[in-house]
C-alpha cells in the first residue's frame, strides 16, 4: 500500500510538468504564427516587354577601302587629309615616279569610293610601292555590325528585324538598326552563322571602332501584367508568388512569360495593382499577417 502511495506521489509531478511543457510549446507556436512580419512590396503593373538576344561588338562603316598605289615612287603632294570628303575618282595623293626610261609626271593615287578619308598612313617624301597603304576612305552615311548568331536562334532572325543599339559613347540613347544580311551558311566548328545589322548614320555620329551593345528583339509583349524576379518563388512550371491583401499574406500559384532583365511576364495569377511581396517572403506562409514597408 505505501509503495502505491509513493508511485502516485511520483507520477502526479511528472503530469504536471509535462503539461506545463506542452502548454508552453502550444503557446510558442501561436505566438510565432501571430508575428507580424515585417515585408517590402511592390504593385503589378501594365508594362511593354522584350524577348531579346544580345551581344556586344564593334561599329564599322558600311562600306570601307584601304587605297593603294599603282606605281613605285615618292608622295611628292597630298591633296587630302583625314576628315576630308571624297567622291569616288578624286585624287588623294600625287606620287613622283622614280622609274628609269618613264618622262616626268606626277602619278594620281585615286579614291575607289566615295567618303571620308578616314586614316592617312604617308607623308609627304615617304618612298611607296604598289604594296603601301596611302589612306583608309570609309563610307559613314551607314555603319554596320556583324554577330554571329548559334543555330538555335538562326530561325528567329529574319531580314529587316529591328536591333536596339547602345553605345558608350551616347549612354543615354538608343539606336535602331535592321538586319540587312544573313549567311545562309553555318561555320562547322562554331555552329554559328554570321548576321549584318545597318543603322542610319547621316549625321556621322557613330564612329567606325565604337564599342556597342545589340539587342535582338525577338518579340515585343505591350501592356502585359509583370512582376520583379525578386518576388518569384519556387522552380520551373511550380512557381508562386506572396500578395498582401488587408495585412494579410496569401501565396497565389502564378505562370511566367517572356522576361527582360529582371522582370518577368505574367500570364496568370495576378492581376493588375496586386502587392506582390519581393522582400521578406522567405518567412511568410499563407495567411500571415504582416506589415509593409
């Protein structure tokens, strides 16, 4: 009979305690899912977005030529320099023939086409041959930009399609180019095929040599629902999102589109002036309250 006793003397604490205990975890847990969690949100708005390849390469003139001598002798003239126009036929330089048995007479050094003299190599006295470059004449009404493009997106790419030009020369323009060739053959080792874009350059403002960054424009979505990368959670075609509604978080399954940069297409689940959380959503789970900033 005491040993009885002394069992339920022991037992009764034990209860106690594990109560107490459990009610302690029950309470933990209720005040966790009652945190209100701090988040940044920002509003799905209507915007115009591009699917787009890009690469970077340099301008070029559309058409350019290095113009060379006919005849051995010395530049006893020059009648142009860099910066000058030319038409096609103009004389650039006179050369003094030094071959036995020929009369005296200057020997013209003509332009092949017409342009600007963009680079003189000679100077008055430089002893020449047919193998000397006298000038470069480059041609600037147009310039050019050739990429290669990998077979993959060759079937995309069609003549007159519109390129997006940047230039660290003009950081805060943009200049459109078409393209007005494409090689109808693949390089085997590179699997690539060489494309030509032309931009209008009647001011000349785009020097041969620039450094520029092309974008491909695929295709163009206008007016479409989008949403920063930030806010998207989840992989592949399992892709979801955190919307405030009332201080209240509630996760909406979304379907991407195309995307530019950071922000992506929305194509469903979420419509427009929805509070898509894009800061703080890693603590969130449906039905949290919350507070934005």
């Amino acid at each position: 009979m005491l040993r009885k006793l002394n069992l339920a003397l022991n037992v009764v604490p034990l209860f106690f305690m594990v109560f107490i205990f459990t009610g302690c975890q029950e309470k933990g847990k209720s005040a966790v899912e009652n945190e209100v969690i701090p988040v940044r949100v920002i509003k799905v708005e209507l915007l115009s977005i591009k699917n787009t390849l890009d690469y970077v390469d340099d301008v070029r003139a559309q058409d350019e030529a290095i113009i060379y001598p006919k005849v051995n002798g010395k530049i006893i003239e020059k009648i142009k320099e860099e910066g000058d126009k030319v038409n096609k036929g103009d004389v650039v330089a006179y050369i003094d023939r030094d071959e036995v048995g020929f009369k005296f007479e200057k020997a013209p050094v003509e332009s092949p086409l017409t342009g600007i003299i963009g680079r003189t190599y000679v100077d008055k006295g430089t002893s020449v041959t047919p193998q000397t470059p006298i000038a470069l004449v480059v041609d600037m009404d147009k310039v050019k930009i050739n990429l290669d493009i990998t077979e993959e997106y060759l079937s995309r790419i069609a003549l007159g399609q519109e390129a997006q030009v940047s230039l660290q020369a003009y950081p805060k323009e943009r200049f459109m180019g078409i393209v007005s060739k494409i090689s109808p053959v693949l390089d085997l080792e590179t699997r690539t095929a060489p494309i030509e874009i032309i931009i209008s350059n009647s001011d000349h403002r785009l020097k041969s040599g620039m450094f520029a960054q092309v974008q491909l424009i695929l295709e163009e979505h206008k007016d479409v629902p989008v949403i920063a990368k930030e806010a998207i959670m989840g992989r592949e075609d399992k892709v979801y999102v955190y919307v405030v509604e009332a201080d209240i978080a509630h996760q909406k399954n979304i379907k991407l589109g195309i995307h530019q940069g950071a922000f992506y297409e929305v194509n469903q689940g979420l419509k427009v002036g929805d509070l898509v959380v894009v800061m703080g959503q890693q603590k969130l789970y449906e039905g949290a309250p919350v507070i934005t900033e």
